[in-house]
C-alpha cells in the first residue's frame, strides 16, 4: 500500500527545510510555511505541488533502499478514496 506524504516523511528523516529544497530542486515553489503546514495535517495542496512533494520524498526513500515510489502521487491517491 502506498505512504501518504504525512507518512513518506516520517520515514525518509529530512528536516522540513531539507524537503523544502528537495522540491524546489524538482521544481517545485512551495513556500516553507506551506509545506510545513501540509505535513502537518493543517492545510492542502494542489495534485502538482503533491506530486512535486511525493517525488522528492521518493527519491529520498528509494535512495535509503525502499521499493520504488514508496509515497503515492496525487493520482493514485484520489483513485483509491
């Protein structure tokens, strides 16, 4: 069963600031406070900011020996609610 971002994270052990430019690497332009906020249960992001999000998580993981794409991406995610 795929990891939720909430879950992906407590795994993949960064900082919120390291996912923070872990993202903004992959492209991605959530503010800090945003993201911070999304892990937190507090606030939404769009598909592309979770896809951007879950990305930068997975590579951490697969890169920490998880299977590939442990966290699910916002389309998987709406397909199994």
């Amino acid at each position: 069963m795929p990891l939720s971002l909430e879950a992906g994270f407590a795994l993949c052990e960064f900082s919120v600031e390291q996912l923070w430019a872990a993202q903004v690497a992959l492209g991605g332009n959530l503010s800090l406070s945003k993201l911070d906020a999304a892990l937190q249960g507090t606030g939404d992001l769009t598909e592309h900011d979770h896809d951007v999000v879950a990305q930068a998580l997975n590579e951490r993981l697969m890169d920490r020996g998880y299977p590939n794409h442990p966290v699910a991406y916002a389309s998987r995610t709406l397909r199994s609610d």
